[in-house]
DNA sequence: AAGGGCGTAAATGTATACAAAAAGCAGGCG
DNA sequence: CGCCTGCTTTTTGTATACATTTACGCCCTT
C-alpha cells in the first residue's frame, strides 16, 4: 500500500516524533536551516510542518518568529487530559442522546469482545492489541454522534500534549497494577458503551470522564515509579520541573 | 500603537472575513495564484495563512491538495454552540473548583457592571459595547483556571465556525426580544460569576452550559426570521441548506 | 448528438534567492 | 569585572522559479 505522501506530511510525523522522543532539551529554538537539513527537505515544507505543530501546541511561536519546544507542567498535562474526558464525554453523551447505527452497535460490540480477550488472554495480557483496539472504540465513539465537528474536535483533544489516551500505556508496563488496570478501563469501556446504547447521555458523559481520570491516576503511577518508567512514556522527558 | 503584522497574518484575517462574509459560494475551490494577486502578496505567506483555514475548519483540503470551503449544516453550528458551551464549562467549573485571584474576581465585577449598564442604558441598548464585554468576560473565565491549555483550546473552541458568542448578536437588532435576550444573557453572566466565586464549580459549568443553550436559541430565531436578518450574520451564507 | 481521448492551460508542491530583522560576539568603556 | 556598542552572522519572511500533477476544453469518433 504504497501511500504517497508529501514531504511536509514526512517532516510533520518525523519532527512530532523527534520532540515526542525529547530529542530537543526543553525550551530548545529550532533551526529551520538546520533543521531542513537534517531531515534532507527545503525550508519550505518543514515550516507547513512546523505551523502544524504550533497548532497542536508542541512547538510555541516566539515574538521574533522563532520556534521553541514547548515544555508542560504535570498540572498542564492533567488539564489536558481532563479537558479530553470532557470532549470526549460530550461524544458519548450526544451518542447516546441521538442514538447510533446498527453498524456501530456492531463495531462496539466487536471492539469489546476483542479488547476482552485482549485484556484476559491465556498467555498474559497482548498489550499491543490492547493500545489499537483501545484507540480504535475512543474512535468509534467519536463518530457516533454522526458530527463533523465533534468528530475531529475529539480528534484534536486527544492529541493535546501528552493527553493521548495510549500514550501513557507505554509506560505502565513495569507498573506493579498494570493489568489490573487494564482490567478496569475495560470494564469502563464496556459501561460506557451500555450508557450509549441505553440512552444515557448524562451517564455516558459522567462515564467518560471518570475513564479520563483513570488516565490521569496511571500518570500519577507512572510519575511516582521514578525516572526509568517515565523516560518509556514519549514525551515525558519535555516536561518542566 | 502600530502593530507591525505580518503579510500571511493580514492574508489570514482578510481571508477569514471574505469567507464569513460570505464572498465564495459554499464549496467553490479556491486558486492560490488568483487569490495572492488579488491579496496583493506572493503565494508563500498565503498558503501559510490557508493552513491556519483548514485547521479552523473554515477550509478543507481536497485529497489533490487544493482547497475549498467549506459548508456547514445548521446541525454542525448546533453542534459547534454545544461544544463552546462544554469547553467553556470546564473552564468555568476548574475556576470554581480552583478559585480565583482577586484580580481576576475585582475584573470580573468591573465588566458585570459595564454590561449592566449597557443593556439597561437610558438611551436604549449600547450594543457595540456589550459586544465587546462580552468577549472579554468570556476570555476572563477563559483564563481564570490559570492553564494555558485551558485557555487556548477555550479560545479555539470559540472560533469553531460560527459558534462565536458575540455572531450572532450581529443578527440580533431586527429581532424581536433583542434587548430582552441580551439582559438574559447578562443575567446568566452573574449567575456564572456569582457560581464561580462561590466555589460551586457544577453549579458553573450547568449554567455556562445554558448560557450556550441560549445562544443557540437566539441563532434559531435569526434563522426564524428570514434571510434578510441572516444576512446580517456574518458567516451564515456557508450554511449549507 | 453523446461520449471519450488528447492537448493545452493552470494548479499545487518544492526549492531557491534575497532582504530585513534578530542574535550573537568581540572589543572597548565605565 | 560587568556592561554597553557596533559589527558580523544567522535567521526569519517573502518572492519567485520550476517540475509535476491535475483540471478543463476541444476535437474526433461512433
């Protein structure tokens, strides 16, 4: 599947993946000559890409015109994540309010059972499944109020920095109550999905964003099992203090 | 004070406002070239400032690269209404949870009073001042949770197409109620500030959430009363159907 | 007359050139 | 020893050139 893709499309995932791996120190100005360089393009995609990124929110847009990596505080990272539960809750709840398609119904049903053997498998847990099929119900879920807007907002409130509802899973792999926790968002899941399915809105929407707050409860693990577990999660290295 | 703006930053508002304004018909595709010579600047700075569009939302990008228009529903502005009211809920409710600086509390009584006294004023309603407190109370909450994160996508939330608190006032004059919208409107922002320094942050984000319910309200009646009071809203040509 | 293919014209994506502004640095001065 | 000043170097912002791809209209065919 040969996807033909622009280079300022290459210089976008290559940089968000350089500044997600905290190869720039904190506060670090890039270089667009140096930068274009490096990754073998002129500077004329690599500042569509960079554009990109100040809307996204991790590079910051100096007076002069110069870019810097933008570093977050813990309590920016749980506002994101909370404000993601919120967006999010508000998917569920108008999914729930308008009701979804057969086919959805379908897909979900199809996500749970797999995210279910995924969670509970013979041979211990198949993590990367999980993070797939997890990303794939928040997706589901996004689509079903059957709302352009409220589809790619979700989108973006997922993307805020750090707040991607996968991104912490990589570090929780030496956490001790990592598959319990596994367990439990599963459980939340499978809740969320019922309040949809029953017309709960407001019971979706709460749902939602107590499954949020279990994100920001696995970073809190993650930040208090030490530098070693932090340094798996990417992104982690650019957070100040 | 000459702010010293920059030629895609002056390409991205004029082109906003020809788009809200109305000046394409929904859907047509825009040519780079014809619209630089007619900006007066090159196609660098211009496509810089299309980019900005297309993450707006107010552009979508064709799978050739070129761009269009784009056309929205009455549902995507509900649903746009409905998401402002969301994001700025939490904003709302984070204040409360969190508390406020007295800077912040004595701005907020400061600007009350202002729009007390311009949607009760002896020579009617001073509108054009109302418009612009508004603003400013909705961004003071915007910022009252002290998270950058907050207040940036707060501020993003508010620019999702047409679901701008102070649009659809434009519309407003020719309606019936007007006046009496608006000292409803006003009435709810105590009841938000009052909610906030109260410490209630449910009660705050509920009546932040109203408050949008009310604006979505009064775009029904603008669309109620006819195009030539749609007209007046900015933006209300791109609907499509 | 309708449909398809081809050629021309125009659009985008990228690279490069250049001017204005900013940053850094060396050296002198207080 | 620190700080300011002027110059050099770099960086950004913009324009322009060019290749590749895409759109469009015309003509030919059936």
């Amino acid at each position: 599947m040969g996807e033909r893709l622009s280079q300022h499309e290459r210089a976008l995932r290559e940089l968000r993946a350089m500044i997600l791996q905290g190869r720039f120190e904190a506060n670090a100005r890039l270089s667009e000559p140096a930068l274009a360089e490096e990754l073998g393009i002129s500077r004329t995609p690599l500042r569509q890409a960079m554009a990109r990124l100040v809307e996204e929110g991790l590079l910051e847009r100096l007076d002069t015109g110069r870019c810097r990596v933008a570093s977050f505080t813990i309590e920016d990272i749980f506002d994101a994540i909370e404000l993601r539960g919120v967006v999010e809750g508000t998917a569920a709840r108008l999914a729930a309010e308008r009701g979804i398609s057969a086919a959805h119904a379908r897909e979900g049903q199809e996500i749970l059972a797999s995210l279910d053997r995924a969670v509970s498998a013979p041979g211990g847990l198949d993590f990367e499944t999980y993070v797939r099929l997890n990303a794939r119900f928040h997706r589901l879920i996004a689509e079903m109020p059957g709302s352009a807007i409220i589809a790619r907002e979700v989108e973006r409130a997922t993307r805020l920095p750090l707040a991607s509802p996968s991104a912490f899973l990589q570090g929780q792999e030496t956490v001790p109550d990592f598959a319990a926790s596994l367990r439990h968002a599963q459980t939340q899941h499978r809740a969320i999905f019922e309040a949809i399915t029953g017309r709960e809105g407001t019971r979706a929407e709460a749902l939602m964003r107590e499954h949020a707050r279990l994100a920001r409860q696995n970073l809190r693990h993650v930040l208090k099992a030490g530098p070693s577990v932090a340094g798996k999660v990417p992104g982690l290295a650019l957070i100040s203090n």
